[in-house]
C-alpha cells in the first residue's frame, strides 16, 4: 500500500492503521509547491512531520516531486479561473490531478495494490456488488466532497482507512500511539496561498487586477471595486458601496464588461443550476436516475445536501432543480450529488456559469 | 569511510582527545597529529603545508573562496553554469555572472573568456570558480585552458576550483598548481562526513569565513576537528597511493556496467562520451521514465543511486546540470547516476545491471 502522508494527524493515523492490519506500507509525501507558504501540504516542516512518523511506524517513506504537474493542473487553472470570473476549488483540484491521477498512476507502475489517503470518507460494497464512495463516520469532519471525482476503477485502487473514525477517535489513535503529528491543528487554507500575503497578493504577482464597476440591478451606478478578479458571487463587503438600507450582495459577475451587479438577497436565488464535467461514481447510477431524479445536493464542502432533481442532459451535463429556490452557486463551485439517504455520492461536477 | 581512515582517527576520540590549541603535553600531542596530517595532505596536494586550511568541508571551501574574494576584494564572481549549488549558488548571492557550459558539462572557454574581457577597471572580476570534475555527470574540466584563459583575462582574480569529485580519480598535484584555491570533502575520498580541506595559496587574502579563535592561522577559526583531519589524512594518502590501479579498474567496471545496461534496453542515452568522464561516474538517461519511479525500485533491489540533488524536503529537483548542458527534459527526467569506487565490485556490477534492466522494462511496460 502507498499512503500518502500529508505530515497530518490523518494520514499519519492512515498509514499506522494500515500497518496494524498487517499490509506492507510505504508512505510518500508529495511535492508540490516549490514558492512561498506557510501552510498546507506542501512545507518542509510537514515533509519532516510524515517522515518522522513513517520512522516511527517503522515503515519506508518517499518524496514525490510533482511541483511541474501541481503547476499545471492546479496553480495555472486557479489564477486563469479568476481571470474568468469564476471561483475554482485548488483543493479538489489536486485530488483530482495529483493525488487520485499523477499519485495513483505511478503507484500502479511501481506496483503497489492500492493508494490510501487519511481522507475522512469510506468506500463500500453495495447489495449490487458496485463500490460505494460512501460518508465518512465524522458527520462534522466528512469529505467526500472532495474526493466526489473517484470513479470505479479509482475506487477499487483507493483505501480511507480512518473514514470510519470520528476526528476525535483519529487523535486518540495518534496519542495511543505517541505520535508527533497527534495534536497538529487541521489545515485550513489553500496550501500555495500564505497567510500573510493572501490570495490578493498571490494573484497580484501573476495577473493584471481589472478595474469593475459596480451596479444595481438597473444598471445604475453604486460603486467601484480595484479587482475585479477578487469578487465572488454572494459577497457583500468591498464593493465600495455606502451602509444603510437593505443589504446588498453581489448577485453577478458581468467579466467580459468588467461589471458586477449588486442586490438584495432575493435576487440571488436560483430555481436550478447547471453542473458540466460530471463524473459518476458508477454509470449505472445515469439509468437509476432516470426512473427516479431526486437527489440531495451538495455545493461546498461542509455545506448541508439540499433536496432536488437532477434531469441528465448527458453523461457529462445535468440540471439539478431545487425543491426550493437556493442561493445561486458561484459559477467553478464543485457540486456533488448524494442519494436520499445522504450517505453515497452519486457524482459530482463543476457549476457552470450558464444561466 | 575506509578502514584505514577509521583505525587513524580513533585513538583521538578516545585517550588522545586534547584540544591541539592548548598547551600541555597532551596538547602537543594532539598538535603533532595536526601537523603530521597537514604535511601528509600538502604532499598529496603538491602545496605547501602552509597553504592548507582544514574546514567542514566542501561547501565551506566553496563559499570561503567566493564569498572571502568578494567581501576582501570587491568586483565580480564568475562561474560555470554546471557548478555545484555551493558553488553556484555563492556566485548568484553576490549577484555574480554565471557563465555558460558546453555539451559535455564543462565550462564554455570562449563564453569564459568573453566574460572576462567585459570586466571593466570600476568592476573588475575578483574571483573565478570552476569545478575540476562535474559531481553529477563526472566530466572532467581542462583545468590548464581555463588557467591559462584566467591568467591573460583576469590576471588579478582568484581561480578557485571545486575538486571535491577530483580527488578520487584526478592527481591533485596536477590541478593545485594551476589555482590559487582548491576545496576538497574528505567524505569523497573514504574520509569522514564533516571535514574538508582547503588549500589557499600564499599570497592570496580571503576574508574569513568563521571569526574566533584564530586557529588555521587566523583564516578559519573553530577548535580543530582533530580525528576527522587524521582520518581525512589517512584517507587521502590511501586514495593518492592506490589512485591509478583503481582508476583503471573502476573504469573497466563503469564501462561494462554501462555496456551490458545498453546491450539490454534500448532508449539509454550515455549523458557524456567517456573520454570526458572520471571512472567513478556512469550517468545514463532513460527515455520514457521517470527517475523518481526507477529511484524506488532500485532500492527495493538493494541498488542505492541518485538521480540529481534533493531540496530540502528531500524531494528530487530538475538537474540544473543536464538543463545547462542543453539536455532536453525527455531525458533528463530519466537520468540516473550510479557511482562506483574503490569497495565496488564486480559482482555488484551484476546485481546493478540485472535490477536495472528489470526495473526499466517494469516503468516502461
């Protein structure tokens, strides 16, 4: 088994759980951000963390370097995403590219038998024999949201080994074990973004910032923003625009025009909302919902799943129709579909900046 | 380390464990050591016992030369692309010229000597580094061209040279001559990790590097690592002894090593002709892989080689060796480097050739 261990307390937990049961495991630690950070995955001091503890457990422990992949497949699409008026999600991102792609692929060259992670989801059999990318056991701490992209085939290749464990039964775990990365605090943020500088600062080095004006609903002037690149659907703060009255959120991003609107909440909510680039957990599920479209939706990552409909348009493209007007989704938002117990994800896309 | 170097050095961890800088008998012995060893290493070098200055090794070396030029003398840092980081990356500190190499991975004589004929009187170049052999793909350097382009261009610089790959394979008494400061790592040379040595000519005033003390007469202070300097000694006076059989035989090796790799996979690229290269180098690229992949399974087969340097997260970084030599990426992803010296065998030879083989057909597969 490869385990790749981010120098946190889940994937350290990952690779002893593994160990325990008696399997051969090497851990790996990827590379993948060679500039400036102070967070995340990607620092030396997380790299000396996984290896400390691959020590500790007595098992091999390698470094990828996969800066140029994480470039291409993360970094670049993120800052070319606000160029375009849409709101990306690097984290999803790289599990799609590095770690369930780029990771996985060179485990089976190297012939390891399946890739884990210290993810808080688990993947089940169901009656049919199909796997299952299942919740994991931490209501609070799930993510299967982000590893929504696992298709049958990467679902055969992959172990979660503490999606059934609470967070805090993972930490007791660590500290059963002594290990250093027990009590590390979650990350939280974007691993190539750093505190100090921020995601401003980080796009500023790269890209040009647009001046945007500002609008009411009526195409009427009400303010003026420095970077238009910055703005997110739903937000309400920086936009130049005085207090009083009723609050006002960005409700549109007009990027060819450099406009953003401005209104009341009301005008945020959405009937529907189109998601492109699905990926299905397994096809089979496109015929099942056929017969029977509802679906429970979830549109970030600790987001409640919300009830609607899906109508597939083709096995990349579906509408989902709220049972309930939402607020609209920013158009790059990862969108993923459960069934009506919310336990399985179905599959899940991108929300698309159609209307 | 070898035997020898170990034998030397462990009376002085134990009962002989004087601080040579004190002044008791016990002192004096430990003194005695030190210059014994000091005489031993100017021998092998071809310089004065004088001239050499005991350090923490290569990269101290490399960096008192380059930044002790700079901050005594002013002007400009010159070096070759293809240097080693401690090396290279003293010259981009001061803002210095990194000048170009050839396809072979030495230096670019006429690149060198256009750089030295831009330097103007306000500017003049200090200092001049180039490595004596290439630590990554073990191409030898002309010394005597670049000396004599170094002495007509820049008359007055320091011509400093990174011989730390040399030592093995290279009679130093032929390269310390043509410099006036030469930085070796005894841990190239079957000596301990931790202990270099470095020859400044007389004459020639570089800063300091480590204020203190005033030991190795006021250019490197620190109280002397005496068991590593005699183990150094011994193991550089074995190494100059025994230096021209084992080049022939590492050489047979190496050779055959390479053959037999070649004879059973295709799409290997010998990175440089062998005329070029000390004996201790094989450095291959294979189309079609990458060298992360083929690292992990040579080791799974008990074969522990390199590929290019390692950051400091201990991931492998692109070789800025093979990108100044013009080598394209589909290769030099693939490059491996095995080195061989005087423990490697030729049964160890098979065992390197047949998991090597199987190991590229696994990634190619």
């Amino acid at each position: 088994m490869l385990v790749a261990m981010s120098g946190g307390v889940d994937s350290s937990v990952a690779a002893a759980e593994l160990k325990a049961a008696g399997h051969e495991v090497v851990g790996v630690t990827m590379r993948l951000w060679g500039g400036e950070s102070d967070t995340g995955c990607c620092s030396v001091s997380d790299v000396d963390d996984a290896r400390r503890v691959a020590q500790q457990l007595d098992i091999d422990h390698l470094v990828f370097n996969f800066s140029d992949d994480f470039d291409k497949h993360v970094v670049a699409p993120y800052v070319q995403a606000h160029v375009d008026g849409i709101t990306p999600n690097p984290c999803i991102e790289c599990n799609r590219h590095l770690k369930f792609d780029r990771l996985s692929e060179r485990a089976r060259l190297l012939g390891f038998d399946a890739v884990a992670t210290g993810h808080h989801a688990r993947i089940e059999h169901d009656d049919e024999g199909i796997l299952r990318l299942t919740r994991g056991a931490d209501d609070a701490k799930d993510q299967s949201y982000v590893v929504h992209m696992l298709d049958q085939a990467e679902l055969a290749y992959t172990m979660f080994p503490v999606g059934h464990l609470t967070k805090a039964q993972v930490r007791e775990r660590a500290v059963e074990l002594g290990l250093r990365t027990a009590t590390k605090p979650d990350s939280q943020d974007v691993c190539f973004i750093s505190k100090t500088g921020g995601r401003e600062t980080f796009l500023g080095n790269r890209i040009p910032f647009r001046k945007a004006e500002v609008v009411n609903e009526d195409g009427s002037p009400a303010g003026k923003v420095e970077a238009l690149e910055l703005v997110t659907i739903g937000q309400r703060k920086g936009l130049g625009i005085p207090g009083g009255g009723p609050k006002q959120y960005v409700v549109d991003v007009d990027t060819p025009n450099a406009r953003v609107v401005i209104g009341e909440e009301a005008s945020l909510y959405r009937e529907s909302l189109i998601v492109d680039k699905v990926i299905w957990s397994d096809l089979r599920d496109i015929e099942r919902l056929l017969k029977t479209s509802d679906v429970l939706v979830q549109s970030s990552a600790h987001g409640n799943a919300i009830p609607a409909t899906v109508e597939i348009w083709n096995e990349f493209s579906v509408r989902v129709v709220w049972n309930e007007p939402q607020r609209r989704i920013a158009p790059g938002q990862t969108v993923v579909l459960y069934d009506m117990t919310n336990t399985h994800v179905l599959g899940g896309g991108i929300a698309s900046a159609k209307k | 380390m070898r035997a020898e170097a170990i034998e030397a050095m462990t009376p002085y961890l134990d009962h002989m464990y004087a601080n040579p800088s004190g002044s008791h008998r016990f002192a004096r012995e430990a003194r005695k050591a030190l210059d014994e060893a000091r005489d031993l290493v100017a021998e092998t070098l071809g310089c004065k016992p004088g001239e050499v200055v005991f350090t923490s090794g290569g990269t101290e070396g490399d960096n008192h030369a380059i930044l002790g030029a700079v901050r005594r003398l002013g002007g400009i840092a010159v070096c070759p692309a293809a240097e080693h980081h401690a090396v290279l990356h003293c010259v981009e500190h001061v803002n210095g010229v990194v000048v170009r190499v050839n396809n072979v991975g030495t230096v670019d004589l006429e690149d060198l000597q256009r750089v030295l004929e831009a330097a103007t009187e306000e500017q003049p170049i200090t200092v001049v580094s180039v490595m004596a052999v290439n630590n990554e793909v073990g191409s030898i350097t002309p010394m005597r061209d670049v000396a004599r382009i170094v002495r007509k261009y820049a008359p007055n610089a320091i011509l400093h040279t990174d011989a730390v790959q040399a030592a093995c394979w290279v009679d130093l008494r032929e390269i310390t001559p043509l410099v006036d400061a030469l930085s070796l790592s005894a841990h190239k040379f079957g000596g301990p990790k931790g202990v270099g040595v470095m020859v400044i000519k007389t004459g020639k005033n570089l800063e300091p590097l480590i204020f203190g003390g005033g030991q190795e007469r006021d250019r490197r202070s620190g109280t002397h690592n005496v068991s590593g300097i005699i183990a150094t000694a011994k193991a550089l006076e074995v190494t100059d002894a025994t230096r021209a059989e084992e080049s022939v035989r590492v050489t047979k090796l190496r050779d055959r090593l390479v053959d037999e790799i070649r004879a059973q996979v295709d799409g290997v690229l010998e990175t440089v002709p062998r005329e070029h290269r000390v004996p201790g180098v094989a450095h291959i690229c294979f189309s079609g892989l990458e060298n992360e992949a083929l690292l992990f399974l040579l080791d799974q087969a008990d074969v522990y080689a390199s590929a290019a340097s390692a950051c400091a997260s201990g991931a492998m970084e692109p070789s800025h060796v093979l990108e100044a030599m013009g080598v394209e990426r589909s290769w030099s992803n693939g490059a491996l480097r095995l080195s061989l010296g005087h423990t490697t065998t030729d049964a160890e030879i098979d065992l390197a050739v047949s998991a090597i083989v199987s190991a590229v057909n696994q990634l190619r597969r």
